[in-house]
C-alpha cells in the first residue's frame, strides 16, 4: 500500500521527490479525483491539500460508509 497526495500540478513534484505518489486536481475535479484514489484501494492513507477540498472528511463520507 502506498501514502497518496491529492494535490495540484504545481505542488506535486515536491512530493513525488519526498517519495510519495502524488495525484493531481484543480478545485473543480478533486472531489472525483479523492473518490476516486479510494475506491482504488491502493492507499494506505490519503493527504489532501485543503486549497482544493476544505473539508476532505465531509467529501468523502458517503464512500467511506461504504466500506
């Protein structure tokens, strides 16, 4: 399993060089990118910058119950 960041484009390379994988979003398509980093299940944890989802644990609540 892997650590994910659901970032933007220009933040992402920060994390790909700490290791990490990071997936990009603009504020319009993170909430379908983060659903869709879950449903994947390659993650172990997922790390959203709150410029693009202020409220991650809101966003992702139905998904989470589904589990």
């Amino acid at each position: 399993m892997k650590i994910g960041v659901l970032t933007d484009a220009e933040t992402a390379s920060g994390y790909r060089i700490a290791g990490l994988e990071a997936v990009t979003a603009t504020p319009a398509d993170a909430q379908a990118r983060l659903l869709e980093m879950i449903q994947s299940n390659q993650y172990a944890l997922v790390a959203v910058d709150e410029s693009l989802l202020p409220d991650p644990n809101k966003a992702t609540e139905r998904a989470m119950r589904g589990r």
